[in-house]
C-alpha cells in the first residue's frame, strides 16, 4: 500500500481471537472503545441487527465469521437462516452468505479460510478504489461525505472514506464535510472520529445544511459509498443520499459513488426492487434516551434510499469506474 496511507489504517471494526468474533462496539463510540464478543452464529446475527457492527462490507464480514461460528454448532442450516435474515438491505451479507455456504461442506477450517479471504479482499479492493477515486478530485477540492464509509464499515481504510483519506494524502482534498446522519448519526460519531483520529480536519453539518453548504461553493464532490447497486446502476446507501445526490445536482457538482464489486446486485433490476429496511421508529423519537416528540406521535423511519443512476456521476469499484452508469454500462463491467 502507498505509505502514505498506512498511517489510515490502523483500525478494524473486527478481529478473530481465540475461536470467537470480537467487534468494536460502534453503538458507544466515539466516547467508549469497547468490543462485544460473539461465540455463536446467533450472537453475530444479533450484533449485526443491533448495530454494533454496521456498514455494507463489514455486515458481510462479519455473517462470514459468523458462519464458522455456525459450522462449529449443531443448527447450521439454521443459523446461515438466521445471519442472512439480520439487515435486508446491504446486498454484501448475502453475498458473503453464499461464498460461505458454496464451502461449507469442506468444514469449519476452509471456512474461516473463505472468512479471511473475504476481509482481505475487502481491504485489497478499498485501497485499490481509494487511490483511483481520489485521481478522479480535483486538485484543492471541497467534498461532503454522508454516513460512515470508513475503516469501520470496511476491512479497513473504506470505500468513500477511503478516497477522501487518500485524497487528502495526496494533497487533492482541502475541505472535508460530514453530514450527521440523522438518526443513528454515523456521521457525527463514526465519521468524525475516524478522520480526528488521523488528524483529518472535518466540519460536521446538520443533515438540512447540505443545500446551503453546496450553495455557499466550499464542495466540489459528494463522495459516498453503498449497501447495493442494482443492474442499471441504481444506488441504495444510507437515508438522505439521494436528497444529497439532487441538490449536488442543481448545483452542478459532482457525486462519486464508492463500493466495492461485493455491493454490487446484477440480479436486481433497479433501485425499485430493493428492499429498504425500516427501523425501529424510537430511534427517531428519542434521542440519547429522551422522547423528543410528543407521546403517542408516530415516526416513519427508513435507514436508506435510492439515488436514481442518473443522478451518480461516477461509480468507483475495483474492477474499475463506470461513467455516468446505466444498465449497459454495468452490464459491460459487471455481466450478467
Ligand atoms: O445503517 P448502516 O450504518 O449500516 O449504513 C451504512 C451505509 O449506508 C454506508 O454508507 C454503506 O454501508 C457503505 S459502507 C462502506
């Protein structure tokens, strides 16, 4: 990896000890670094519901460390049921799934080998999109970034996070902008803390301020990553990219989304069919604890959205970039 970039890579959301998964607990941070550790495919499925591992590649990750877990019971059939079920959005859990299952009668050892395989890959592919996203900035560039991208929702360094870590590296990035991300606020306790750790300034925005901030001329980019990418290049990714995707648009500036080929969904037709998880309403209607709205008020509460593909001016993954993607783009990258 270029040495500039070790210095953004010391942090993993995830490690294998002593025949169990450990991960960093993201439901407390930035304030407490604590791991959770998870002996069964059950444990894995439940931290994967829960949110103390979040972020399209790293859900995948860990259901494959997961997997072994189940290998090693005596429901695996059950179990795979179990992790494939625990966020329906992020297309990354079923694709690790069905690496894992493909090898699971060759037993738990060749498991946990297809589980490192799949976070090396990760890692491989987030450093290979990073150096060829930034290369696409503009030198002295402002970017607004959305949800958390980085090494936390990866194998390590990101997708989105990655490019703006690189970027920034490089010289090419001179202002950098995280939206909060109302209402689990990635942004503003992943994000955050992941760029002040490397010592990368960056300016939290309210969710709303994004228009203004565009209008005021201080970002050039919005660059963020995806749970899944439909065959005509629809993105699915955190609620609120798509508003960000066309406002960026009536400004004229530009939007870069960042995934590896592990988020991408051929099988989908487009962004209609895929299916949008719904949480828990509380969590828009309480905050830290406290109601913040009237009793007996109601929320609707979908965690992402679809940016229609014509609204993506580049998509980056390591298999290479698709301009302005449409179905026969992807097709010619991608296949079937
Ligand atoms: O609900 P989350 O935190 O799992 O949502 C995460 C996102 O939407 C990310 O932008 C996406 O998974 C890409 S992470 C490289």
């Amino acid at each position: 990896m270029n040495n500039s970039l070790n210095r953004y890579d010391g942090l993993r959301a995830f490690r294998w000890e002593n025949d169990a998964l450990e991960l960093l607990d993201q439901r407390r941070l930035p304030h407490t670094v604590d791991w959770v550790r998870c002996h069964t495919a059950k444990d894995v499925a439940e931290a994967i519901r829960d949110l103390v591992v979040r972020g399209a590649p790293a859900i995948g990750i860990a259901a494959a460390y997961g997997t072994v877990l189940a290998s090693r019971g005596s429901h695996f059939e059950d179990d795979v049921l179990l992790l494939r079920a625990a966020r329906p959005t992020a297309v990354n859990l079923m694709w690790a799934m069905d690496r894992m299952v493909a090898v699971a009668d060759s037993g738990s050892d060749r498991l946990l080998v297809e589980a490192r395989t799949i976070e090396q890959e990760d890692l491989a592919a987030n450093q290979c999109m990073s150096k060829w996203g930034a290369e696409r900035l503009d030198r002295g560039c402002g970017v607004l970034t959305h949800c958390n991208t980085g090494s936390l929702a990866t194998a390590g360094l990101g997708t989105a996070l990655g490019v703006i870590r690189y970027g920034y590296a490089a010289g090419k990035i001179q202002r950098v902008f995280a939206g909060e991300t109302r209402p689990w606020l990635q942004g503003a306790r992943l994000t955050a803390w992941e760029l002040s750790e490397d010592g990368i300034p960056v300016q939290l925005i309210a969710d709303a301020a994004a228009a203004h901030l565009m209008h005021s001329g201080q970002v050039q980019w919005v660059v963020v990553g995806a749970d899944r990418i439909a065959a005509n290049g629809d993105v699915a990714n955190k609620i609120g990219t798509y508003a960000l995707a066309l406002a960026a648009r009536h400004h004229g500036l530009r939007t870069m989304v960042v995934a590896a080929s592990s988020s991408i969904d051929m099988r989908t037709l487009d962004g209609e069919a895929i299916p949008i998880e719904l949480r828990d309403p509380e969590e828009l209607l309480s905050f830290a604890g406290q109601a913040v709205a009237p009793t007996g008020v109601t929320a609707w509460n979908p965690v992402f959205d679809i940016t229609p593909a014509e609204l993506v001016d580049v998509l980056v993954t390591e298999k290479g970039l698709v301009e302005h993607p449409n179905r026969a783009r992807m097709h010619d990258l991608f296949g079937a």
